[in-house]
C-alpha cells in the first residue's frame, strides 16, 4: 500500500466514525413552530441564598427585574446535589435511578477501583502498529432522553450551548449542541495544567495532587528547554496493552521501560529569559512569542504527531506569572482545537469549526475554568485565577450571542460554570470562620463572588434584550453552594467503626492519578473483612455478596441492616471541635432513587450539614488519621453531598408559578409542555405551572 491509499482509507475510517458518533453535517430546518419559545441559561452553582442577599441590595437589577415580573425560587437539586447529577436530572426529567449518573466517579464491582463517570471509552485500534483500523469509541454513560432530543424529534429547532454532561455531543433533530462538560482536554482529562519554573526543587517535579504537571528549568545562560507533555500516543499505549498479556522477562521488562517514556506525545519548549525586561520568549511547535511578567499569551496552536499517518490539533494558553529573580511559566490544559476537534464536540460536527468562523477561536474544555487547580496548589495567585475565569466566561457569552443571531430556535438551552468555580475558590474570604480565611486576601479578593454574581446579572439583563419578549425565559441553577471549612473522611469512619478492615498504607498523600489507576487505591483494605467502603463525593457502598468480587454482606436481611446501623451510627456523628452534627439526614439508597439503573447506585448517600464536605483524601482513597478535620485548600466553598433542605439551586422565570417546591427533575416537563410538545411518559418531574 502506498502513503496516498493510507491516507484514503484514514480518510474513510474517520469518516465512518464520524457518520455514526456525529450525525448529520446540516441541522436541518425546523418542521413546525413550538406554541411558545423557551430560553433557559443555567449558572452552575448560584445559590438563592446570595442571590436574594445582592437582589436586596440592588446589586442584581436585571434578575430583581425577572423575579418580580415572573417567579423567583429555591429549585430542589438531586441527590447528591452535585453537577454531574443535577444538570443529567435537568436534560432528562427523571432522578439517577433513571440516568445512571450518581456522582463524577463510579467504581469497578470486580476491583474496587474508581472510574471517571459520564464517559465510556475504547481506545483507537492500530494494524501493524501504525494504520488506524479503528477510531476511538466514547459514549455516554447518561441513561434518559434530553428534553431537546424530545423536541427535536417533534419537529423543533433547538440550539444547545455549554450545558454539562452533553460530551458526545448527541444527534439533535432539527437542532445543533456545541459540549460542555465532560469535554476533556488532549490528554483526555478535565484539564491537566503545566507549570514550568525556576524555583521548584527535583522532589517536586512530576504529577500533582491535583492534575498538574511541573517541570524544573535549568537555565543554562538565558536559554532553558523543558518537554510539554501532549496527548497520550495510542500506538505505544497499544503495544503496552499487548505487552500486559505475554510473560514477564528481562526483555520485556526493558521493553515497557522504553515504551513508557513514548506514552504521551511530547513537544520541546524552549524559554528565553529576558531578564533585563523582565520577561521571557517562549518558543514551542513553530510558535514564538514573547510574553512580559504578569502577562497572557493568545492561543497557541499545536499539532502532535502520533505517526506519519495521524496527528491531532490542540492549543493551549501561557501565563508568565514571575520573570524577576525567578521564572515561573504557567501553561493551560491543551484544549481540543475547535477547527479541527479530536472529539466529537458539537453535533452536526460542522457546528463548533462554522463558530470558530464566525467569532474566532474558543476554549472547548469543558472544565473551563481551568486555573482553579493550580490557584489550589499554590502555582498561581488569586488574581491570575480570576482573570482566566473571566477570560472562559468571556468565550461562553460570546458563542452564547453568535448562536442567537440565527433567529430560527425555538428552544435554547445554554450554560456557564464561572460562578461556581469562583464560589469553590473564594468562599474562604467571605467566610470568616474558615480556616483558610486570609484577612489582607479578603480586602483584596472578598468581592470576588459577588462581582461574578454581578456579571451574570448584567448577561442576564443583555440575554433578555436579545431573546424575543414573548418567549418563556429561565434563569436557573444546578445546586447552590456552602462553606467547606471541615473534611470529613467517611472511610476512616468506617475503619474506626469496625466496617472496613485496614492494615495501613505505605505511601502519605494520595495524588489523582493514583485515583485513575496509576498507583494504589485502597492500599492495605482487606476486603474479606470490610462491609462497607465510600468512593466519591458522599456515596457509601457495601462489600455485597454476587455484586462486589468479594462481597461479604448478604442481600436482603442482612443488607437492610446494615443500612439502618451505618445510618443510625452516622447520624449522630458530630464535630470534635464544637460538637455540632455533621450530617443533615442519611439516605437509604431505596427512598432517594428507583429506576433501571438503581443497581448501580450507593447504598447510602451521606447529606451534609453546612460546613462540611467528604475530605481530601477520602475522595482519592487515601485513609487519613482523622474523620473531621480542617479543610486546608483554597478549593474552599462546595455543596457536593449537602442536605436536600439546603443543596437547591435557583429559579427565575418570566411566568407566575403557583406550583410549590419545584425541582431540577421538573424543568424537562415544563420546558416541553411550554413548547407545545407532548411530555414522555416515565418521568420523575412534573409540569409547573
Ligand atoms: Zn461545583
């Protein structure tokens, strides 16, 4: 075969992946007009409780302005109360026993291994090493059908921005979806960020806790190089998985040691420092620019040749955070270019390269604002985190109004996350109490929330000047939010209270990427004695006989006691430091979820009390000494796993309800019903009229 028939039959592969992952090139045009439009735009995390406080003080006019017109509530979240959770309970109508989605992380019955939820992938497949046979597989794991699918299918035309747990973009009849979250970045996570500088000493080199990877520049001169780690190479992972199924010898010992350092596709980059002007140029895949302290780069395209066959397109944005007696060089996650995406982004896949067109370049990734992790891990200040959170909000309106502009919708449904990763991050400095409150930060920083609240009141009030007066339009968020001051390490608990047998770990700190099975998760867990054991953000499962590999609990008689003693145990559980309860309420998995997937969800589901959250290493299986203790992070605000009394989220709209309680579960029948469009049988939600 010659280069020119590979290049054809990659051509084909891709092409036939595509036809079945993306669907059709054109959306195409609307059947029949909906009875009423309706314009939803969700902020993630926006809590009723600050928004009544900055309404009351007129900080928030346009959305004091919808809630007087219309109705303004508490919108009762999911359980837990938790993005991934909430917004797959707002596309589909029903509670997780019907969608499948109980938190961002799911276990392995066989391993005990946490897996990252919301995706299902295959790897790519590869003859004689180097030409594709197979394009990579992913699929969602969200069970349930999106109220805009429903529309579609009745004939509407539906526009879908940014809203989470929309990666693959589905097929929309008569509509088109650009995805949000989980949309990873090149290297196939929620955002690995780069962090390359002077002052870091060889311990600290390599993974961070947190998804980062550091490098130390050694300058020799005013010329220092370092490898930027891109996209894992899915030839060598291959050959590493055909290598796991052969014998153990020297030589293939040595062969996997030689494979490893090939694992990810790696480009040079090579920083001049410029000391007299206190800056630095930075030169890496054919781009050079020249950056000053304190400053951002644009975006910088990079293509990352797995083979002569395939390379992928990424770009990614650099930050010169300090160029005086040190040099710090801050570089974002490589995001999939838009232009010419990896991943299925937006359905029709000529969506997302037709918006880099119209507007130019944007961030795809759908962790967008991604500067949280290292403002976490001390590797960038407040005011580096913040500029780059407005800098994603920026990207999120502007392809919110370029889709506007085709005036033929007749449901929008669109979303931003910058308020609740500006919550997660700066509550600490509104909250007195915390132990990270820092009162010169606050002087500076205090507002930080409230400003971003103020911003999404001043989109709200342009959205409303853009979106015809008539159509029915929803403010709304997913969950509202919490102070975080206390971790609280359900596995030590459980430890502590004879339900899981423990015999102690070698290693300290627990990183992400012993959570992705890289390293040991659950190290030193005699599973032949343990009953019970929590993964993720407040979900607890037991060790159940013929559905964990080596179960222990029985079904039945056993498994309902066990419940009702780990709940009445838990309950009572307060705060060595003041005494006050930790747990709001304790759910047995049957009351909270029903539905075809209720196999896979916890068998007890922890609600906290405000102030607490599941600790650091709790959620990276690590088992830590204390069951409370401080929270010591930045990542300061949370509502993951809060009380149902106090995890809701916010409504506006421009209608007079009378309907009480309403909940994320009813937003799909109303949106529907509004629409003209028969509401499916099966749902959890109800119409709110
Ligand atoms: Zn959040």
């Amino acid at each position: 075969m010659g280069r020119r028939t590979f290049k054809l039959l990659l051509t084909a592969l891709l092409a036939a992946a595509c036809a079945v992952a993306c669907g059709g090139e054109q959306p195409q045009s609307p059947l029949r007009r909906a009875a009423e439009r309706v314009f939803v735009i969700g902020f993630d995390g926006m809590d009723p409780t600050l928004a009544r406080r900055w309404m009351d003080e007129g900080k928030l006019p346009n959305l004091k302005a919808l809630a007087d017109e219309g109705t303004f509530s508490t919108l009762e979240s999911t359980q837990p109360s938790e993005s991934p959770t909430a917004w797959s309970s707002f596309a589909t109508g029903v509670n997780p026993g019907q969608h499948n989605i109980y938190d961002f992380l799911v276990r392995d019955t066989q391993t005990y291994l946490p897996e990252f939820n919301m995706v299902r992938q295959e790897p790519p497949t590869f003859l004689w090493g180097m030409i594709p046979t197979r394009g990579p597989k992913i699929e969602s794991t969200r069970g349930g059908t999106s109220f805009w699918v429903t529309a579609g299918q009745s004939g509407i035309k539906t526009t879908v921005m940014t809203v989470p747990v929309t990666f693959p973009a589905e097929s929309i009849d008569h509509g088109q979806i650009l995805a949000g979250l989980p949309t990873p970045d090149l290297r196939g996570t929620l955002g690995t960020y780069y962090y390359f500088a002077t002052d870091v000493s060889r311990f600290e080199e390599g993974d961070t806790e947190f998804l980062g990877v550091v490098k130390r520049l050694v300058f020799d001169g005013d010329r220092a190089t370092a490898m930027l780690l891109g996209p894992p190479n899915p030839i060598v992972r291959q050959e590493l998985r055909e290598l796991n199924g052969t014998a153990l010898t020297d030589a293939s010992r040595t062969k996997r040691a030689e494979l490893e350092t090939r694992e990810s596709v790696q480009i040079p980059v090579s920083v001049q420092w410029r000391r007299g002007e206190r800056g630095a140029t930075v030169e890496l895949g054919g781009n050079t620019f020249t950056l000053a302290e304190g400053e951002w780069s644009d975006w910088v395209p990079l293509t990352f040749k797995i083979n002569f066959l395939v390379s992928v397109k990424g770009m990614m944005q650099f930050y010169l955070a300090r160029a005086d007696s040190e040099l710090q060089l801050y570089g974002s996650p490589i995001n999939i270019n838009p232009e010419d995406p990896v991943f299925p982004i937006s359905s029709p896949t000529g969506f997302a390269p037709a918006l880099v067109e119209q507007i130019g370049t944007y961030r795809t990734l759908g962790w967008a604002e991604s500067a949280d992790k290292p403002l976490n891990e001390g590797r960038l200040d407040e005011k580096a985190f913040l500029f780059d959170a407005n800098r994603a909000m920026d990207d999120r309106e502007r392809l919110i109004f370029e889709a506007l502009k085709n005036d033929d919708w007749d449901l929008f449904v669109s979303a931003i996350e910058t308020t609740d990763r500006v919550s997660h991050m700066m509550w600490r400095l509104i909250d007195p109490a915390h132990p990270m409150y820092d009162a010169a930060l606050a002087a500076e920083y205090g507002d930080a929330i409230e400003k971003i609240y103020i911003r999404a009141d001043d989109l709200v009030g342009r959205l409303r000047a853009a979106v015809p007066p008539d159509a029915t339009f929803i403010v709304m968020s997913d969950h509202g939010f919490h102070s975080f001051r206390r971790g609280v390490n359900l596995n030590t608990w459980l430890v502590q209270n004879g339900y899981m047998a423990f015999e102690g770990q070698e290693g300290a700190t627990k990183t992400l990427g012993d959570l992705f099975g890289h390293g040991q998760f659950f190290e030193g867990v005699d599973w032949s004695r343990t009953k019970a054991y929590a993964v993720g953000l407040g979900q607890i499962y037991f060790n159940l006989r013929g559905r964990e590999a080596q179960g222990i609990v029985s079904p039945g008689a056993e498994y309902l006691a066990l419940q009702e003693e780990i709940r009445s145990k838990l309950i009572t559980l307060r705060d060595p430091e003041d005494d006050a309860l930790v747990f709001g309420d304790i759910y047995r998995r049957d009351d909270i979820y029903h539905g075809e997937f209720l196999g896979n969800a916890p068998d007890l589901e922890v609600g906290f009390n405000d102030g607490y959250r599941v600790g650091w290493q709790d959620t990276l299986g690590g088992i830590s000494s204390a069951v409370v203790e401080d929270n010591d992070r930045k990542w300061s605000g949370d509502h993951c796993a809060t009380a149902t009394e106090i995890s809701g989220g916010v409504l506006f709209i421009n209608r007079k309800l009378t309907s009480e309680k309403p909940s994320i579960m009813d937003l799909a029948p109303t949106i529907l019903d509004r629409l003209g469009v028969a509401v499916p049988a099966g749902l959890d939600g109800k119409i709110l009229r």
